[in-house]
C-alpha cells in the first residue's frame, strides 16, 4: 500500500510538471480510475473519452485504457502528445479485424455504408463512413436505416447483432467478439436470477444474444452506470468487465452489485470477466510514461486524416 501511494503521489506531480491531463476506461484498476478524477481528468466510456481528450486544452493526454482509446484521442488530436501506460494493451476485436481482409470484404460490398466500432485499429477507421461506440450505435444506424443506407458492420458481432435486432437494419456481419463479453453464460444466469429474483441484471451489448434476453437494460459502460442509479432495485447482476464495479459501488452505495457467471454449470461459479489488456495499464506504467515519454501513440499521417471523419461524424451526431 505504501509503494501504491508513494507511486500515487509522484504520478499527481508529474502530470503538473508536464501540464498532462488523465483519461481513465471504467475498466482499468480502481486507482487509475480514482487518480483521473482527482486530478482534473476523466473517467468514462470510450466515446466521452475520445470528446473529453479532443476537448480538453492540455497538449499531453496521459489515456488509460487499450491502444484503440489512445489511438482515437491522437487521431482527434494529432498536435497532442498522447501516452499510454503500456502499448501493447489491445483489444481481440482489434486484433481479430485486420485491415488487409477487412478492406477486402469492403470492397466486396461497395453499395453498403461502413459502420465501424471504436474497438479497431486506425487503419480500419480510415476505411469506415462512420464510427460509432456501443453508447450510439443504435441512434446512429437507426437514421442510417431511415435514410435508406444498408449497412457493412464490423467487427463485434454481438453488438451488431443486437443493433439489428434492435433497428430491423440490414446489416452484413464481421465475425469478431470481446474475449471477456462472449463467455458470459445464460444458463448460469438465469440460475443467478433465481437465487437473486428482484435483482435487475445489467448487460453490455458485447455479450451473446441469450444474455441479452435476460437483460433489465443492455448498454454501453456509462449506460449500466446510470441504469443502475435509476433503478429502484438493492441488488444488481452486471454482465460486463469486473473493473466496472469500482463506480458502480462507489456511486451507489447501498446497492450490491453482483457479477454475471462467466463458466461452469454451476450458478455460484465465480466470474473473471475481465479484460487482461485492460489490465495492463498500472500505476508503474504511468510512471514510466509520464517519466520518460515512453508508451507514446503515433498513427500515420495520411490515416489521422482518413480516419478523422468518421470520428467527427460520430462526435456531431452525438454532441
Ligand atoms: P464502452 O464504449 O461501453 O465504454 O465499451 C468499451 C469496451 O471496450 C467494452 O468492452
Ligand atoms: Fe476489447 Fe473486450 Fe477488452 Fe473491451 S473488454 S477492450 S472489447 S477485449
């Protein structure tokens, strides 16, 4: 505890020497989370981070979270300096939607509009017309359905599945999952419910379509934030990351907050939802980044540009 506060205390010193303001996911460890409050910073879900570090009149953004967030924040700013504890934090939805075959099946399809999700590499925002986060991909593609678009989704195919659903929007599907989202189990669930009747179950759309049926509201992090202040209920089942918790707990607390089942046929089964590149970022980590410069984020130029558009789409749409 003493070297957490010790490291603590050196990373509030640090981000007033370099005029560095602090943007934390609600996934990342609870004092990264707590440091980026405290310090003038932010801690949210991936679209108000990507508008709060456009926003924001520091020039160096110090983005807890996975390489995708820092890659967004250095494409809306590019003059910024945008560090990250640890680079090699990236998402298996941007690792399982490479550029080369994802411009492939674009090119396949050129009468479709292209709605790509935040979790993905600049290089495949740049092929996008539009991005979206789970917090807008509703209200964005429902008015791309009424303006008559058909739509190419990558890659999340929960998500995308639960839009369609949702909008009756014709969608062609990449394949892709969140590692941690798709091992949350239904059976399991329903189980948990059983034991817990008046809980109200909390899901991100990340999940499989059967845990989404059992959800009270289904959304994005900052959605399951106010979902769980506005219900009325003592008890909550959240399927989402464990890291989640944190604010969950702290904003609401004489409310439990119990965690879907991940695995096992057994409802007591414990989760482990959470996400190891997330969990990379560490106090360590920024440290070292605000110290040395390391972990700085740099994209092409020609793709900041590319991949600029349908970003400010998405911030215009949803400002
Ligand atoms: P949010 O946009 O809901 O914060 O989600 C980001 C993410 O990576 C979910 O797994
Ligand atoms: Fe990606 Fe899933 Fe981790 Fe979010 S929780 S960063 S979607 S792997």
């Amino acid at each position: 505890p003493d070297e957490r506060q010790a490291l603590k205390a050196q990373i509030r010193h640090l981000l007033r020497q370099r005029n560095a303001v602090m943007v934390s996911h609600y996934y990342v460890h609870p004092d990264l989370q707590d440091l980026a409050e405290e310090t003038g910073g932010l801690v949210s879900d991936s679209l108000e981070m990507a508008r709060f570090g456009r926003e924001h009149a520091a020039q160096t953004l110090l983005v807890s979270g996975v390489r995708f967030m820092g890659e967004t924040a250095k494409i809306l700013s590019p003059h910024k300096t945008v560090l990250m504890p640890d680079l090699d934090a990236t998402c298996s939805l941007d690792l399982g939607c490479p550029i080369d075959d994802f411009a492939a099946f674009c090119d396949q399809h050129p009468e479709r509009t292209v709605v790509v999700y935040a979790n993905t590499s600049a290089a495949v925002k740049a092929r996008a017309d539009w991005l979206v986060t789970s917090s807008c991909a509703l209200d964005i593609v429902r008015t791309l359905k009424e303006r008559g678009h058909k739509i190419l989704w990558a890659p999340d195919k929960h998500l995308g599945a639960y839009i369609e659903r949702e909008t009756g929007a014709d969608m062609l599907m990449w394949k892709g999952s969140c590692i941690v989202h798709d091992e949350f189990k239904a059976f399991e669930l329903q189980e948990l419910m059983r034991q817990h009747p008046a809980a109200k179950v909390l899901v991100h759309p990340e999940s499989p379509a059967d845990v989404v049926a059992l959800a009270h509201a289904v959304g994005s992090t900052s959605a399951i934030l106010r979902a769980a202040q506005q219900f009325e209920a003592s008890e909550f089942i959240v399927a989402t990351d464990a890291g989640m918790l944190h604010k969950l707990r702290t904003l609401n607390p004489g409310k439990r907050f119990i965690e879907a089942p991940t695995a096992g046929n057994s409802a007591t089964c414990k989760s482990c939802a959470h996400c190891p590149w997330m969990a990379m970022n560490s106090l360590a980590g920024v440290v070292q980044a605000l110290q040395s410069g390391s972990g700085a984020i740099e994209v092409p130029v020609d793709l900041i540009e590319r991949a600029r558009r349908p970003i400010e789409r998405m911030l215009a749409f949803t400002a």
